[in-house]
C-alpha cells in the first residue's frame, strides 16, 4: 500500500485558500477509508471523496482536477506492488491527471518496463497484462524485448482470459508489435471451442488489430525478400484466415447494432480491404446517421474520409457532413478539417460554399507540414480556386520543403497535378527533394503514376525509378486493356 508521503504527493489538490484547512481535516479521514476500500482508479476516488465534503471547493470552472506529483512516482515504481502499479497505469496514461512532462511519462512507463522484465512475473494478474499491453500500444511504447514477454505471457495464458480482454489487447499489441499467426488461430480456436458470441464490439477490436498485424508481417516479408516473386497480396491471406472472415461476416450482419466507436472501427478496416457490398455501407451510412449526435469531431472526420475513399454515401450523408462541417467549422481542430475536406474531395461532394470556406479558412490557418500536403492534395480537386490563390500555396509549400516527408512530397504531386499548377521552380524542387530521400519500393510506385499522371516525370526521376518502372508500365498497360475491353481487372494496383 502506498505511504501517507507518496499519497500525498500522488494526489495534490489546487485548492482556494479558504479550503485548504477543509482538505487537511479530512486528508486523514481519506487515508483510512481508502486502506479498505477497493479502488481503480485513485485520482476519481480522491475526487469523489472531497467533491462529496460541502466544506471543499476547487479552483476549476467546471470538473475538479487532481494535479498529480508524476515526478514523484517515476522512483518509486520498484517500490511498489504491481497491484499498485495496476491503478496507477490508466491515470498516467491519460495525461489529464496531472501537469503532464514528456521526460518524466517516459521514464515511469520506462520504468515499469524495466520492473517488468526484470522481476518475477508469476504474481501479475492478466488483468494487468491486458492493461499494459492496450496502454503500451495506445502510447506508442516498449521495447522489442518487453513486447516479446508480454506476448509470451498472454498467449499462455490465452484460456485463463476472458475474451474481449484478449481482444483489447491484442488491440493494443498490434500498434507497435507483430503478434505471431498461432496467436490468432489459438484465439480462433478459443471462440470455436466455447461458441463464443461474436459481437460488433469484438468485432471493432478484433479487425483493424489483425489487419495491422497482417501489413506489419507483409512489409517484413517484402523486406526481406530475397526471391523475385513478390509476397501474396494482404487481400489473400486476410480471405484464408478464418478469425477474420468470421469477424467479417458478423460486423456486416450486425453493423446496424454498433456503437460508435465499433461502427467506426469496423468502417475503416473493410475500408482498408476496399470491402464493396453496397448494403453494407447504406447500413453504415444510417447508422451513422442515428448516431451522428453521440460523434466527436475525430470520429464525424473519419466516417467523411471513409465514405470519401470508398466513393459511398448517399445526399442525405454528405449534406449532413457538410452541414456540421460548415456549422462547426471556426471552432473544429485543423487536423479534423484537413480530414473532412480530404473526404469531399475523394467523394466529389460539397457545395461551393463549402469548398470556398474551408478552403480560405484552412489556407489563412497555421498549418502543420503534414496538414499544408493533405489540405493541397485535396484541393487538387477544387476547379474554382483561382491562379492566384495556387500561387499563394506554392509559395507556402516551398517554404517548407525542406521539412517535408516523402509522404508530404507524394500529396503535393497529387494536388498540383491534378490541378495542372505549379512553376518550374516548384516541380524543380520535387525532383530535388525526391533524389535525396530514400524511398520505399511502394512508395516509389506511387511517386511513378503521379509524377507520369501530372506529365513531370523528368529524365533524372525516371532514371531514379528504372528499377520499378517496366513493372509498371506493364501493369498500367494490362488495366488500360481491360477498361477498353470493360473488364473489372481482378487486382489494382
């Protein structure tokens, strides 16, 4: 159990002056009754504690905060029990609870990493494997020896576990690590054996996880590759997996269920597998619309991008969209408009005066180097933008090119070639920026059909790209056959 100290420096209060003697009265009080109770989450049990005592009030407009010490904890991790460990992990995770400082939320979470491969782990509940794992992968953290044993450790344990806590962290897992196939036939086996009832809910953690671990796998296999014959496409192994396509067929049979977060999952993984039974999405699509209200703004983005891709939706969907777009839009993060207007624009939907608000608003806005490409790539589509206004992008653009990813550099191709804009100077400065990066072999197909669409494959990137261009070139040459024949070609490229 943690000491009164820690405690105290665990959960601090920003108190008017006038209630500091109310929180020291009953902080012994606190310290009693919390040696008995059973509590998840410490910072909501301080909050309840003191919120419910008349005598204390916050400095806080709306909901009490609790600032925790996280310097203070960052030592103490080997001290404490991993029960303790248990509760503290979704706080810090949240970065709400406290006065948030990158250096010190590595060096706990290192820390508990540290704690973990280091000690015996025969007392740790599967609870909390399950809650490092989602908290380890939601954050982007572990190393490769950690994910390593705490894989081992679940897939172990994988009968001890209730379902959709292995779900969750497999969910969490996939984020940074590859889970091994036997992982997801252990786990096919397990719903199998007990007939598990397979929910929207499942189906939202299970599909984007497997669909992320299937394209971590595929790149290590390219990379690895030492033949010519290119591994089988990600579309074909997910088809002879038998978990996925038992998810699969449950998500569309039950997508009429689906909370939000589910819906949305669901939505963009056969988004991912370019998934085209038209009943499926009208379903989505009035879902979404049942649920629109219960949305945040990152969620509305994403169900836009996702209609958007897949060319979905009917006029109801889209007027809907641009209706909270233009409502909403002074006070929207610019990521989530650059994503709205990503959306319009694969859809080819919305008004002029949508187009011509979000794009004035987004092009006086202080953009990201990533948010500057996805909005020029998307505007790319906007026939009413004027020259001038072109002129002003290109002028932002080469301003920071030298920031640019290869990724940047492939939205910016896409939007000046489509629009057909762009000074020598601009496209002069893509090459250069090209040449000097190195690029992955996928990414120098797109980089190839762009640059060739936009008629600016100059002599210098064609030879840049000599190796992946008779490939295709012949693959390009097979489509174009096909569309004149009217033939669907079985594979895109």
């Amino acid at each position: 159990m943690l000491s009164k100290v820690s405690l105290r420096n665990l959960a601090r209060f920003t108190c008017k002056p006038s209630t500091q003697n109310a929180v020291q009265r009953t902080h012994q009080q606190f310290l009693c009754q919390f040696k008995s109770a059973q509590v998840a989450n410490l910072t909501q049990s301080y909050v309840n504690f003191f919120t419910s005592n008349q005598k204390a009030s916050f400095t806080t407009i709306a909901q009490p905060k609790p600032q925790l010490d996280l310097g203070a904890m960052v030592n103490d991790v080997q001290n404490q029990s991993w029960e303790e460990i248990y509760k503290l992990l979704p706080i810090v995770a949240s970065r709400r609870s406290f006065e948030y400082n990158s250096k010190n939320f590595k060096q706990f979470f290192g820390n508990v990493e540290t704690k973990f491969i280091r000690e015996d782990t025969s007392l740790i509940s599967n609870d909390l494997l399950v809650e490092l794992g989602y908290i380890y992968g939601m954050n982007r953290l572990g190393s490769k020896g950690f994910w390593e044993r705490l894989i081992s450790k679940v897939k172990n344990n994988i009968g001890e576990i209730e379902l959709h806590q292995i779900a969750r962290f497999i969910y969490g897992a996939t984020c940074v690590a590859t889970v091994a196939p036997g992982f997801l036939e252990e786990l096919e086996n397990v719903i199998q054996e007990h007939r598990v009832p397979i929910t929207t809910a499942l189906c939202g953690y299970l599909m984007p996880s497997i669909l992320r671990n299937m394209k971590r796998i595929q790149a290590e296999a390219i990379k690895n590759q030492k033949s010519e014959n290119r591994p089988s496409s990600m579309r074909a192994k997910l088809d002879k997996l038998p978990l996925w396509n038992n998810l699969k067929d449950h998500a569309v049979a039950q997508i009429e269920e689906a909370r939000v977060v589910e819906l949305i999952e669901i939505a963009l993984a056969l988004t991912a597998v370019r998934y085209q039974n038209d009943g499926f999405w009208t379903s989505v699509q009035q879902r979404a619309l049942e649920l629109k209200d219960e949305m945040d703004e990152t969620q509305i983005a994403s169900l836009v991008e996702v209609f958007g891709n897949m060319k979905k939706g009917g006029p109801n969907f889209w007027q809907e969209m641009e209706s909270y777009t233009l409502e909403n839009f002074e006070r929207l993060q610019i990521k989530t408009l650059t994503e709205i207007l990503n959306g319009f624009a694969n859809s080819g939907e919305g008004s002029f005066r949508m187009w011509n608000e979000l794009s004035h608003y987004l092009l006086n806005a202080d953009l990201s180097v990533s948010e500057l490409a996805k909005t020029v790539n998307s505007l790319g589509n906007n026939e009413t933008l004027s020259d001038n206004k072109w002129e002003d992008i290109e002028t932002k653009v080469l301003k920071m090119m030298p920031e640019f990813k290869i990724i940047n550099i492939l939205d910016i191709i896409v939007g000046f070639g489509k629009s057909k804009k762009g000074s020598p100077k601009l496209w002069s400065s893509i090459e250069e920026k090209i040449l000097s990066l190195e690029v992955s072999r996928s990414l120098q197909v797109m980089l190839y059909i762009n640059l060739k669409s936009a008629n600016k494959l100059s002599p210098a990137l064609a030879t840049h790209f000599q190796a992946v261009a008779p490939k295709i070139e012949k693959a390009l040459e097979k489509v174009r056959k096909m569309k004149q024949a009217r033939i669907k070609p079985k594979k895109q490229i």
